[in-house]
C-alpha cells in the first residue's frame, strides 16, 4: 500500500511539473526577447499555446454535444454539458488572448529591424 502511493505521489509530482514547463519559460523567453529572432520564437510560442488552447475548446465541445446526446437525469441534475461549454468559452478566450499576444511580438519583431 505504501509503496503504489509513493509511485502515485510521485507521478502526480511529474504531472504537475510538466503542466507548469510553458509557464517557466516564457518569464525567460520574454526577459530575453530583445532581437527580431527572439521576438518571433516567443511569438511562435504563442501561437502553438493558442492552437493546444483551440484544439482544447474543440474537445469540450464534442463532450457537451456528447453529454447532451446521453442525457439522463444524472446529466441533467449534474449539468455537465454545461461545465463544457464554459471551458470552451475559457479556452476559446485563452486561445484569442494568445494569438493577440503572437501578433504583438511580430509587432515587436518589426520594430526591432529599425
């Protein structure tokens, strides 16, 4: 019993690092954005955010549409499409809000030719 929670702690602790590696970097990616090459590596780093983001809005949708296509009572009373359709609208924002982040580093990339 000790011995799978160790391993249970210790997976939770790998997942949890790996959600926060993109947060790490961009901190560092944005202090060092000074050239045009820079700029353009954090701003593609955007853009591949905002597609894991869109493609995340996109999963949540086809879980509502599945949710509502099940039905039930438990679905009902529980409103799980509904908590679906919420993280879409969060990950469709997120997504949006990358994207104008993307587009200012080009900006920024533009402006560092001069």
């Amino acid at each position: 019993m000790r011995k799978s929670g160790l391993i249970l702690g210790a997976a939770l602790v790998a997942l949890l690092a790996s959600f926060s590696l993109p947060t790490i970097r961009a901190p560092e990616m944005i202090t060092a954005a000074k050239t045009l090459a820079e700029h353009e590596k954090l701003a593609a780093h955007y853009e591949r955010e905002a597609k894991a983001a869109r493609a995340k809005a996109e999963e949540h949708k086809k879980m509502a549409d599945a949710y509502r296509k099940a039905g039930g009572p438990l679905i009902e009373k529980l409103h799980f499409d509904q908590h679906c359709d919420a993280l879409v609208k969060s990950y469709t924002s997120m997504a949006d809000e990358l994207e104008a982040l993307a587009k200012a580093e080009r900006e920024a990339a533009k402006e560092t030719k001069k």
